[in-house]
C-alpha cells in the first residue's frame, strides 16, 4: 500500500499549527493571570486584610502568625518596572507565596538583567521557581534541603512539614509545553544553605529570593549570602515578614544594623531591597506604568486582554477586520 506523502505533510503541518495554537492559548492565558494578580487580587486581598486586622484588633484576637513590623512600606511599582508577565502553576497550597506575591516577583524576575543569574534559597515544590524562570531569559539556580539532611540550625517551630517531602521541585519536573524551555534554565540544588558553597556565584545574581528555614539563625545568614551574592543593580527579596517571628526580627535587625534601606512591600509579606550601581538606584519606570502606590489602571488591564486576543487570533489564522470609510 502506498503512503500518502501529501497527506503526511498536511497531517504535520495541522499537529505544527494545533500545537502552536495551544501555545499561544496556554501563554495569553497567563498573561491574563499576571493582569488578574497585580490589578484585581493585589489590591482586594490588601483591603480584606486591612479590615480583617481591624476587625481582630477590635475583639482582640491575635494570631500566632502575624507580627508587628516596623519597616517602611511602598508599593511595588515604586521598587520594580513594570512589564508584561506569565503566571502560570495558579495553584496555591499551604506554604506557597499567595497570587499576588507571586505577580511581583514575576515582575522582578521580568526586570532582571541580561548576563545575571537568579537565586532563590528554598524550592519546595517549585511554583515560585517556574514563574522566576518563565519571566527571565536568564538561568535560575534554586537549592532546598534535603528532607533526610540533619539541619546546621534548628528549624523554626512548625516548619518541619515544609522539609519532609518526598522530594523538592515537584513542579519543575511536572512542567509542559510551552514552559520546558524556561524549566530547562533551572538547576536544582540541594544542600543546607547555611553551609553551602556559593562562591562561584558571588556577585553574578540579578535576583535573589530568599525563602528557605524562618529561623531567626537561617534567615541572617541566608540574608549574609544573599547580599554577596547579588549583583551591582541586583535585587533581593524575602518572603514572609510579618508572618514568621524569626524573619521579622531578622530583617528588622539587618536594616537597623546595616542600613541598607529595606522596603515592605505593601499588601503582601515580601521585603525588597535593591543593591545600588553606577547608574540609577532602581529600574526606570516606563512612561506608561502608574504613578507609584496607585493601583493600576483598568487600560493596562484591558490591553493585556487584547495582547492576548490578538495573540491568539493570529496563530488561529483569522485575519483581522479592516474598517471601510
């Protein structure tokens, strides 16, 4: 029986185009995330717990994980340009960043520049460390301890259940068209990160996110690594101020002592700080992005929503209207 090579090369070329398709579905998508996390859940969930703090504070209920903090606030637009970026891996589960947090270190990661590197000390299950990879064309370099390994440190109370896990990065290995590039760019470290030797990374990073053990002990000297390994113009950013007690104090301690000018950034519970250079202390703003601790405009909002449309369209093969006078 003879093969019907025409049809062969139709067939291809329809998986080529289907493929492609659902690339630009799965990408306009998650652009649609990233609007969604930084215009609508960023600003919603900051005033919820605005009035659920209000509301504890007038019944008198404390909660074991919230703690006074004493650093100053800004919005993240005053910290970090703002561009275009993916979420992807939505999902939250107990001991991830929330939405929000997420968007704006996508937003660092987008502003990371080219020839750095990123590092992020704590991969659990690998979420943050996809969504870092996704939004920079850079490498990204994430270390977690081992669940069997015997800690330099003692672990924070309560804790424990975010180390023993069958195996960090679950995530990372999980990943899918159109992501396998970015998962690519990530190597998966493990070790304690008291002890581990970075100094072939000393200097060379973009962006470091530091999320490991909230042991007042991790934290500073996850914050020692952290500030050599950054690069002039770099970026470093925590997570969990104001949640944990360990690196509350830490940080609190690190900006009294040091004076480096650490920013909490408002409704969320990540710390920012951007080691200076010989240019300007931070990345310019674009002409269009909003005035610094406003929310942002709808119109960015929906001209994400067309990017995406058009995006898709485009793939699809539907020409677009012209207008007749």
């Amino acid at each position: 029986m003879g093969v019907d090579v025409g049809s062969l090369a139709t067939a291809g070329r329809a998986r080529d185009h289907g493929s492609a398709l659902s690339g630009a579905v799965a990408r306009a998508v998650a652009r649609l995330w990233g609007a969604y996390a930084l215009n609508v859940y960023l600003p919603g969930s900051a005033s919820a717990r605005r009035l659920r703090n209000l509301s504890r504070s007038i019944r008198g209920v404390h909660r074991p994980d919230q703690h006074a903090t004493r650093l100053p606030q800004a919005a993240w637009p005053e910290l970090v340009a703002r561009k275009a970026i993916y979420l992807i891996e939505t999902g939250k589960r107990d001991g991830n960043v929330n939405l929000a947090e997420l968007a704006v270190l996508a937003q660092a990661a987008a502003a990371v520049r080219p020839g750095t590197i990123i590092v992020e000390i704590g991969t659990f299950d690998g979420r943050t460390t996809m969504n870092l990879a996704v939004n920079a064309q850079v490498p990204v370099i994430t270390l977690d301890l081992p669940s069997e390994h015997i800690a330099l440190h003692e672990l924070a109370a309560g804790e424990r259940q975010y180390v023993d896990k069958p195996r960090p990065g679950e995530r990372i290995r999980a990943a899918a068209w159109p992501w396998l590039a970015a998962a690519r760019r990530i190597a998966q470290l493990y070790g304690d990160s008291a002890t581990f030797d970075w100094s072939e990374h000393d200097g060379k990073a973009g962006l470091v996110f530091v999320d490991g053990s909230h042991a007042y002990e991790y934290v500073r000297k996850d914050s020692e690594t952290a500030l050599r390994l950054v690069a002039a113009g770099g970026m470093v950013m925590w997570h969990d101020y104001g949640a944990w007690e360990g690196v509350t104090r830490a940080l609190e301690e690190l900006e009294a002592s040091r004076k480096l000018g650490l920013r909490h950034i408002r409704g969320t519970r990540l710390v920012f700080w951007r080691a200076k250079d010989s240019g300007e202390d931070r990345a310019p703003v674009p002409e269009n992005a909003d005035a610094p601790g406003r929310p942002a405009a709808g119109n960015f909002f929906l001209s994400r929503i067309r990017r995406a449309a058009v995006d898709i369209r485009r793939l699809a093969g539907v020409r677009p209207r012209c207008r007749t006078t």
